[in-house]
C-alpha cells in the first residue's frame, strides 16, 4: 500500500502536475492533500479543477479557510495589502461551484491503513490548522499536541518543512510544500523560493513501514513566464522570488 500526501499547493497547478508526473513512476493507492491549496499563486482555477479530478480527500487549511471568508483567525499573522489583493483576485478566477468545493474541504482526515493502523491528516495541528509543529517543538508540547499516538500516524504541512519525528512507537512526518517551497533560514532581502516541488510517500509492505520525502524540479523559466501572464496582484515581485538552482 503506497499513499502519497501533497500539502500547501498554493495555487501552483504546474508543480503539482510535476508531482503527478513523479507520482506515476510509482503505484500510488490513494493521495491525500492537506491542505493550503489554492490561495496566493497564479492559478486557482487550475489547482481546483486538478484536485477535482484527483478526487481525493483534502484538509482544510488556514489560507483556504481564509480565501472563502476574508476573516483573519490567527491574531499573531499580519498580512499585506497584496494579500487582500491577490485573495480578490484569486475569488475572481473560481466559479461558485470552485468555491463550494473548497469549501468541502475537511478539518481533519483519517485513513485506514493495513494492521489496523490509522493515518490521522490535518493542517496544522489535528485541533487547528494555524498551530505549528516543528522539529524543535519542545517534547512535551509535541506529545501534548497529538496526544495518544498508540495505532495512529501522524502527517501535517502548514510549515513548507520536509520532516520525520518520532512520538513513541509511531511518528509524525510534514511532506513539504508542493506549490511554495522555501528555505525557513531565509528571510527579508534573502528570501527565495525554491524550484521544486515537494511530496512525501508513506508505504506499508508486510508489516513494514517506510516514508520517502519527494523533490521534483520544474521549469523556472516557465513558471515565472507563468506568473507574469496571469495577471496576478504583484506578479513580477513574486516572479522574481524563483531563481534556478541545484534540486
């Protein structure tokens, strides 16, 4: 059995169609999204008419939450005149129906898994898609957060952090970012965003469990000659947020 788990799409459709393509070099059983799907970059439309098409199930996360209703929840983020802009834009780019189906999107996923094992998939946390997990997260506010992990395993984005950390006999794992990958180390005047997309592939095999984190490079060149034709608030400063380099 063989799941793969997308997170934090952020409206790039050609990333997610690069995982797609790297998605069938293997034999995936189910993909779960979790969430961040659809607001900030060029192409809304697209990203939901793909994951439509995947019919997958997808976690509702802060920025899809945040797009439908304009109603900042977490006090601490502050957002830029651009982000109101670009969420505009973005609502003008989907149909009714794009947005009853974001609107679908589930606080939480949970997934059979063989040996009546469960995969429990959200966001954030399993009790807020703003909460962050981090590998630094104190130990016993790492517990605290996901409390009994007896039979479960655990898989959450909102961070753009590719990771594994174990809680007990199980573990947690973040796939990365799909759509918006980017160095946390990096910011102000150092900050770019990486080439590539990101995506984690969860396999169990006879008793055995296995995680292998994915990153597929895609076209710069491409992309950003994407950006700029959209037409998106701010697209030549986000066009120049991407330079090429080594996966």
């Amino acid at each position: 059995m063989r799941l793969a788990i997308i997170s934090d799409i952020h409206g790039n459709c050609f990333a997610l169609d690069a995982v797609l393509a790297d998605m069938g070099h293997y034999s995936i059983d189910q993909i779960v999204c979790l969430g961040d799907a659809i607001q900030s970059g060029p192409q809304p439309a697209e990203t939901v008419e793909r994951l439509r098409a995947l019919a997958c199930p997808v976690v509702m996360g802060n920025s899809d939450a945040w797009l439908l209703s304009g109603q900042e929840t977490n006090p601490q983020e502050k957002l830029m005149p651009v982000t109101y802009q670009v969420r505009e834009w973005s609502l003008q780019q989907l149909t009714p129906e794009d947005q009853t189906f974001i609107a679908g999107f589930q606080p939480t996923v949970e997934i059979a898994l063989e040996n009546g094992k469960r995969l429990l998939c959200f966001h954030g946390s399993p009790r807020s898609f703003h909460e962050v997990i981090l590998p630094t997260t104190p130990e016993a506010e790492f517990q605290e957060i996901l409390g009994s992990a007896e039979g479960i395993l655990f898989t959450g984005g909102h961070t753009h952090l590719q990771y594994l950390r174990r809680l007990g006999d199980s573990f947690f794992f973040n796939p990365g970012s799909v759509g918006y990958a980017y160095n946390r180390q990096r910011s102000g005047d150092d900050f770019q965003l990486d080439p590539w997309a990101e995506y984690a592939i969860l396999s169990l095999a006879e008793g055995q469990l296995g995680v292998e984190f994915r990153r597929i490079a895609f076209d710069v060149n491409e992309w950003v000659h994407i950006i700029r034709a959209s037409q998106r608030p701010n697209a030549e400063a986000f066009a120049g947020c991407y330079h090429a380099r080594e996966v």
